[in-house]
C-alpha cells in the first residue's frame, strides 16, 4: 500500500521505484529478475507496471498474494479516478492543476535515470548488447508507432542470437500452466461481445454499462504500448464512431482528455483513467449506476491482462530454457534498458528543463544511489516542494 500511494510518474517511474522498494530494499526479487519480468510484461497487452508488481508478488507467495497485491495496488488510483468523475460530472471542471505536483516530473526523470544507470550496469556486457541498448535509445525517440515496441524487441532478440556460448541451467520444477485462465479469458470475451451486440439491438435501458465492459475487455486485451494508447482509442470508440453511426457519444472528448490529464497527477496505473471513462458514462443513471460504471470499468481493463499474465508467464519460464530463447533474452533486457533512457529523454524533451528541475533530478538520482532515503520520502519530499513553491 505504501507504494501504491506514492508510484507517482507513471509506468516509466514505476520501474525505478519498484528496483529501489523491491530488489533493494525488501530483497523480494534480484535487480536481474525484476528487469526480466518487466521485459517479459512489455511484451504483453495491458498496463505493464501492473503485471510486473504481481510478478513480483508471485514469486514471493504464489497466486494469492499476486492477486491480492493487484488489488491494493490498483485501489488507491481507481479510487480517486472513480472520486473524479463524480466532481467533474457535477462541477463540470475541464481542468485540474495544481502546484502541489510541479516536481513530480523531474522526480520522474530522477527514477528513470536511476533505474537506467542500475539496468545498464547488470544487463550491457558486451559491444553487442552496447549497440542493442543505444539503438533502441535512437529507434525509440526515431519512431513513435505502438509497433515499434514489438518489432524492436524481436530484432533485438534475433540479434544477440548469434552467438553459440551461453546455455540455460535447467530448473528443476517447471510451473504448471493454467489453462483454466486461457479458457476464462476467451469466454469472458465472447459473451461481453455477445451481451454488448444484444443490449444494442434490443436497446436495453442500461446498455451502456455492457458496452463499457465489452471495450474496456477488449482494449486490456490488445492495447500495447501503455496508458498513453488509451487516448486516442477511447477517443474513437466513444466519441468518433457513436457520431459516424449517427448516434450520440457516450462522453464528450473533452471530458476524456480531462481524465487522462488528471490521472497524469494519481499515483499508481495510468489505467485507472478507465474508472473515471467508466463513472463518466453511467453518471446520467444515478449515483448508484456511475458507481457500478466504475466498477465495471475497473474490472474490465485489468482482468484479461492479468489472465494473459498469469498463463503465460509459466510458459514463459519453460520456453526461455530453450536455447534460442535463453540467448534472445540477452537482446530482449538490454532492448529494455535502452527504452527505459529513452523514456527519460522523452519525458526532459516535454519539460520545461531550468536551473530547479536540473536540482530536482540530479538530487532524486543521487539520494537513490547513495541507498539511504526510501523512495517515498522522495516522492513526499518533491510533493511538499512543490506545494511550497
């Protein structure tokens, strides 16, 4: 809970303050493991911070304590979001800002950077994985298309293939695989369909919450690339295409980007902006159906990325004792400490880059490397900065 209310930043943050909480501090995972669980997750649809926490918590209690952790992590955010929707639904507020997080950026920049540096020094070995990790620094800041991410680690992978070298160490135990969240997963998808397709043609007084189930579990589904994806197909689905079938949106535009410039400001998942979309919606039903559109919402976007998550990872841990796959790995985790300095460049290019936040993220960087202020004090310390300033 601690660090669900302090993951200030968004998912590129996350990872520094999750290598600061739980690889030095709780000793829950190693540097290396942490690094590979979040490749892995980058490789998945849905928020990718989200699956690593409960990779994290898997390996540390098995699927009980993953699903538990999911829901502490994800509560504080939907949360607020869900508190949101029903301020800007009766106060009609279009924007939301506040002094109290003017450092939070360059914090942001701060964690990056420590988890770079960190990142850099386990994972870049070799000329190899040197030339990996600055490519995919210039292929990430080059192109900004949702199948970069993808392509750019198959190539990696590929590359760091040629060598003849390295060789897995068996486990002794591999993971069962649950089949039973493949099949939860493709039923769930087929009746939220099916339900949606129904509710519209027979035009059920509630329908819009069936809607909201079905697209929320079919972006968590698919959407790679993080939060930001979000944006525009929300846009889409809500606003854009209701207006091409002569219909009235569901949500205004503007009220979706104002969510999405408020969660910017919430600590924990950029996903949580659902809660929000969901409230929006459902707020002409009553109080009591905009809660239930929170809910929905909620459920919506994160349960099929976690079904995906928890079937997949046991396949990915056989998979990666093939030798080919064990020696793409080597590409794959320098690929992602190259994405992860070209996050932190992204986010200094829309900054605002003066003498305070120079200070601001030179001083996060430091008081992260000398091992001796907990991350949340940081992130207190810039909140507080900030209100002052």
């Amino acid at each position: 809970m601690r660090y669900a209310l302090t993951a200030f930043g968004g998912p590129q943050s996350h990872i520094g303050m999750m290598l600061k909480t739980f690889a030095q501090e709780r000793k829950d995972v190693t540097e290396e493991e942490l690094l590979e669980y979040n490749s892995f997750c980058q490789m998945l649809p849905g928020p990718s911070s989200t699956q690593t926490i409960a990779l994290v918590a898997l390996k540390r209690g098995g699927i009980g304590l993953a699903i538990i952790t999911l829901l502490i992590w994800i509560f504080p955010a939907v949360f607020l979001m869900g508190l949101v929707s029903f301020f800007v639904y009766k106060f009609q507020l279009q924007n939301t800002q506040s002094n109290l997080f003017t450092f939070i950026q360059p914090m942001t920049v701060g964690f990056i950077v420590y988890a770079a540096v960190k990142f850099t020094k386990k994972s870049v070995h070799h000329m190899a994985t040197w030339a990996i990790m600055l490519g995919s620094i210039a292929v990430m800041l080059l192109f900004k298309s949702p199948w970069t991410f993808p392509l750019l680690l198959i190539a990696a992978g590929t590359v760091s293939n040629f060598s003849d070298r390295r060789i897995p160490e068996k486990i002794k135990k591999p993971m069962p695989i649950p089949w039973v969240n493949l099949w939860i997963f493709a039923i769930v998808f087929l009746v939220a369909g099916l339900l949606s397709e129904i509710s519209r043609l027979q035009n059920w007084k509630h329908q819009d919450v069936f809607h909201i189930f079905e697209n929320f579990y079919r972006f968590g589904s698919f959407v790679f690339g993080g939060g930001q994806v979000l944006l525009p197909l929300m846009i889409l689905q809500f606003v854009n295409l209701p207006l091409l079938r002569n219909e009235s949106p569901l949500i205004s535009a503007s009220a979706i980007t104002t969510g999405y410039g408020i969660v910017q400001a919430v600590p924990g998942p950029v996903f949580s902006v659902c809660a929000y979309i969901g409230g929006m919606i459902m707020s002409g039903y009553g109080w009591e159906w905009q809660l239930i559109g929170i809910l929905v919402a909620t459920i919506a976007i994160f349960l099929p990325s976690s079904l995906i998550l928890f079937f997949l990872f046991p396949v990915y841990q056989q998979l990666k004792q093939h030798v080919i796959i064990f020696r793409a790995l080597e590409g794959i985790l320098a690929a992602i400490v190259g994405v992860i300095w070209a996050s932190g460049l992204l986010v200094v290019k829309d900054m605002e880059l003066h003498w305070l936040n120079l200070g601001v993220i030179i001083a996060t960087f430091i008081l992260l490397y000398s091992n001796k202020i907990p991350a949340p004090i940081i992130v207190i310390a810039c909140l507080l900065g900030g209100y002052l300033y």
